[in-house]
C-alpha cells in the first residue's frame, strides 16, 4: 500500500518557490529520510504532505482521493513532530500528550476514559510514566522530545513525519530517540518520514533516502548510492569521508582540506622583575 503519493507538488512562501514540481512515492510500512541542505526545502515538504501550507499539484494520503480529507481527518492520518514544538508553561506531561487525542474528541466534548487509557499506554511505551504528573517544562531536552513524540503517538495516525527529531540533542540522547522511533514503526506499523540534518544518523535509521536541493529531488535511492563523496561534496559543497560501520550502516566523516602547516611558535613567558 502507497502511504503518501505526491504529483506535481509546488510550494511558494512570501512569493519564492521552495518545492518545484516535486513527485515522490512512499510506500506503507517505509523508512524515508529526507536529506539536503539547508533551505532546500525538507520542512515545507513535511508541511505540505500534513496538510499545513498551500501548495500546487496533488498529495495523496494512502487511498483518500488528493485534497479530500478534512483537517479532522488528515490528523487521524498523519501525526507531525515539528522542529521546534510549542511547549505550553506548566502543562503536565499527561494534559500534553492528550493533546494528541483532539482529532477523536467531539468539539465541545472532553477527553474519554479510551483517550486517558491510550494516553497512559503511550507514556509507559516511551518510559515517561513516571513523568506523567510533571511539568512538561521540567523535563531534560531527551526527555521532552519523548513527550512530543509520545503526544504525536497519541494520535494512533499510520503516517509518522519527523522534522528535525535529533535537534538540540546529545549523541546517547539522538541514538535513543532514533533507536525508539524505529521500534516504534514495527511495533506499531507505521510509516516513517524524517527530515534529517545529521547524514550518519540518516544513513543509519533509513532504508531510502530523498535528497533535496533547490525544492528539487536531487538524488534518491539507497543510502550507499545517495551518500556517496562526490554527492555530498557537490550538494553541501562539503568535504567528506563516506565508510561503511560493522553493522552495514554509511557514517559520513567531515575532512578538512589539505592547508599550508604553519611553522610552530614557541610561547615564552617573562617573569616579573
């Protein structure tokens, strides 16, 4: 089954084009990460598929017809873990997380005993039980962006979009998220598309990769043929070293150039007279 189906699809903001006729296919079930450059594009193309910004063309969202589905519905759908998540003063680590129940609770309704039981399920599946009762504002980085992601579970969509999961955070703490995340998808069936800054960790917790330059797909296909030197040096104007983990993970190694070796100086230090 095709989770998300794009044709065509154009953005503009503030009258400049970021997405440029874009087409791209995700089946259920897949582990895409989406890489490029700053600007090129990766967070307005997670947008564009939830639904939260005008675009051209058509987005297809597994057998609904393009554009037939209401917000209400898209939510049911997709669950979107933003960059930078809003994190209400003082809300309790459960209010927030049963945020992700709004799709399912009538307007003007108020959260079932069903909403509560699936909330407390996701926070003891993520080991924030213990955090239920805290301010959501309390928490560490690692322990917060559990939350948003346990808020974003809550919601039970099929199609998961991550932009950014790792930003802000340590390497044990990005491993951990990504390393849940991926349990998560088979655990519960989902479909996975991340918008990935750091190229190890996509090349590590993605079986395709889509590379963005330009709002164009510049370059797709397993990592081994996306993350290679002469792509990246060409598409982040970078120099790198691409090697391949024990484990058949690609860990991109940044290298500098080949500079002129300065002769050493000797730091002398006079004592006082």
């Amino acid at each position: 089954m095709t989770a998300v189906e794009l044709r065509g699809v154009s953005v503009d903001l503030d009258g400049r084009p970021v997405l440029r006729d874009l087409d791209l296919t995700v089946p259920g079930g897949a582990r895409l990460g989406l890489i490029g450059p700053n600007g090129s594009g990766k967070t307005t193309l997670l947008r564009a598929i939830a639904g939260l910004v005008p675009h051209r063309g058509q987005v297809t969202i597994g057998d609904a017809p393009p554009g037939g589905l209401s917000r209400r519905e898209l939510a049911r759908r997709i669950a979107l873990v933003p960059q930078i998540p809003a994190v209400p003063a003082g809300m309790s680590v459960t209010d927030y997380v049963l945020l992700g129940r709004t799709p399912y609770i009538p307007y003007l309704g108020t959260e079932t005993r069903r909403d509560l039981a699936i909330v407390a399920d996701v926070l003891d599946h993520l080991d924030l039980g213990g955090f239920a009762g805290r301010a959501l504002d309390s928490l560490s980085g690692g322990e917060r962006q559990r939350a948003v992601l346990a808020r974003a579970l809550a919601q039970q969509a099929p199609l998961l979009l991550l932009d950014e999961p790792t930003t802000g955070l340590d390497v044990g703490h990005q491993q951990q998220v990504m390393e849940l995340v991926d349990t998560l998808r088979r655990d519960l069936e989902l479909t996975v598309v991340s918008a990935m800054h750091d190229l190890t960790l996509a090349g590590q917790f993605a079986d395709q990769l889509v590379l963005l330059d330009g709002g164009r797909v510049a370059a797709a296909g397993p990592a081994r043929s996306v993350l290679t030197k002469e792509v990246i040096g060409h598409h982040y104007h970078a120099s790198v070293r691409v090697l391949e983990d024990s484990g058949g993970g690609i860990v991109v190694v940044p290298v500098r150039p080949a500079v002129a070796i300065e002769p050493e100086r000797q730091v002398t230090h006079e004592q006082p007279a």
